[in-house]
C-alpha cells in the first residue's frame, strides 16, 4: 500500500466532517490535505488511544517526542522520515508552505491532553484551542491557496469555532476519560459539578451552561465569517464547507436541547454532502458573477 493510500485511508475510515471539504480539491491539493489530517488524527491518537494501547504518560511522551522528530525531518533537507504518514507528509510540506511551527504547536495540544490539564478560564483554554485546531487552520489555508493576509485570522477564528463545538458535543465522554475543557469558573458560575459531566447528568443548569458555551461558539463563527477575505472565498470554499458543517452540527445540539450525554450528535451524511455541494456552487457563482462585472 502506498502511502497517499495510508493517509487517504485514514481520513476516510474517520468519517470526518474535514473528508467533505476534502472531496472539492484538486488531486495535489487533496493530497497534501489527506497527509496534513492523517498525521493530525495519528498524533491525536497518542492521547486518546494511548492508554487503550498500554502506554502510560511516560510512554505517551515519548511517541509524541519521536513525531517531532518525524517532523524535524520532513523539514530538514535530506531528511528521511520513518512513518508512511510522515513521508508523505515531507511530500505536502515541500509542495506547499506549510508551516513547522503550526505543526509543532499541534504535538503540543495533544501533549496537554496527555498531562490532564484542566481549565480555570475561556481564556486559559483559548491556546489549546489554538493548538489543537487553530494550528491545523493555518496548515490547512496553505494548502487551499490565498492573497489576503487577513486569512490567518480567519482560520484561527474558524479552528476555535469548531473545537469550541467539538468540546460541547463531546463534553461527557471527555470527563469520563479524566478531561473538563468547560471553564471550571464556567461550571461553579451554573451549578454544574464534574461529577455531573462524569455520570451524564442532564438538568436545567446543564442547559444554561450550554447554551452560554454556544453563544460564545456562534461569536467565533462569526468572526470568522466577518474576516473571510473576499478575494480569497473560492479557494477557502473548504474551509467554508468545514465551518458549515460544525455549524450546523451546533445547531443540532442545540436543537437536542443538549442531550449529548445520551449518544454522539452528529450530522447526518446526506446533508454534509448538501452543504459541501451549495459552497461549491456558491463558490462558481461568485466567481462568474465577479467576472462578469469587470
């Protein structure tokens, strides 16, 4: 098996909402983005897997530590990496200016969950959100193409939208595995207890904090949303069908009256493929209406 076929593998086996923005790129383009998820989903696997596997924190570390140096020589010239998904990885990072340091700064995501860190404040909790997809934003809009600068803000703002999103839905199997992103100032401010989270405990104080997690969540959609460059629209149609597909699964939840403790929330195949397809007959649109009027 090659291994595009490995790092293709993967996003598909995942069923991740990213695989539908994915479907719109060209080959090249599509490729890089399969090796950029892969290597993100095998890294993340280090936490959330490792103790299924037998390794301790120690060990955790230690895998995390041979990915940087995986990824030290996917950026040194002449360097040979050992894992397929980081050789072809090298391949995207040589094709398109990903950079190392977004990388980096995702290995250190992953190695916070590894530590259990908890979280007094939103604002203690914004780097990880950086980090673990904020980071892959700034990977990912390299890939996509763009002019405007201000495209950086906008995959930063984008990539906290979704973890925000992806906390909320998956807020009682994290604390049965021993991790809280909610703000603990956030949980004492609702009456929530960790113990609450840990056992599924549904309540109308369990609503309120929800719904003032989604208010904050729609507040970074929408600055994403206000910082998208026009220039750029067509070739960020995949970030733009990634942002819709989170939002319309945090309408979903919401729409549940956050009943996440009960089985995962998710969006329905058929409507991802829907959104995926208005983005990018939307994008056409937008392009020949622009061409039109010059």
């Amino acid at each position: 098996m090659s291994v595009l076929d490995v790092a293709a593998r993967l996003t598909r086996k995942s069923r991740s909402n990213f695989y539908y923005a994915f479907l719109t790129l060209p080959r090249p383009r599509r490729d890089a983005l399969y090796a950029v998820y892969a290597f993100c989903r095998i890294v993340d696997d280090v936490a959330d897997l490792g103790e299924d596997r037998g390794l301790d924190r120690d060990a955790q570390r230690v895998e995390l530590s041979r990915w940087r140096a995986e990824l030290a020589r996917c950026y040194t010239p002449g360097g040979v990496p050992e894992h397929p998904v980081a050789r072809r990885l090298q391949a995207a990072v040589r094709a398109f200016p990903i950079p190392r340091d977004a990388l980096e700064a995702i290995i250190d995501g992953v190695e916070m969950d590894v530590d259990r860190v908890e979280y007094e404040t939103v604002e203690a909790l914004y780097p990880y959100c950086y980090r673990v997809a904020g980071a892959v934003g700034l990977c990912c809009i390299e890939i996509f193409g763009y002019t405007d600068a201000r495209a950086r803000g906008y995959a930063v703002s984008l990539g906290t939208a979704l973890q925000l999103t992806n906390i909320m839905r998956d807020v009682g199997a994290d604390a049965r595995t021993g991790r809280v992103y909610l703000p603990r100032e956030e949980l004492r401010a609702f009456g929530v207890t960790v113990d609450d989270l840990r056992g599924g405990r549904y309540s109308d104080r369990f609503v309120r904090l929800m719904t003032h997690q989604t208010a904050r969540a729609r507040g970074f959609y929408a600055t994403a949303a206000a910082d998208l460059p026009v220039a750029d629209a067509r070739s960020l149609v995949p970030a733009e069908i990634m942002g819709r597909i989170y939002y319309a699964l945090l309408e979903e939840i919401e729409a549940r009256r956050f009943r996440v403790f009960e089985h995962r929330i998710t969006v329905p195949t058929r409507r991802k493929l829907a959104i995926a397809l208005r983005c990018w007959a939307g994008a056409h649109r937008r392009a020949a209406a622009a061409r039109a009027s010059r």
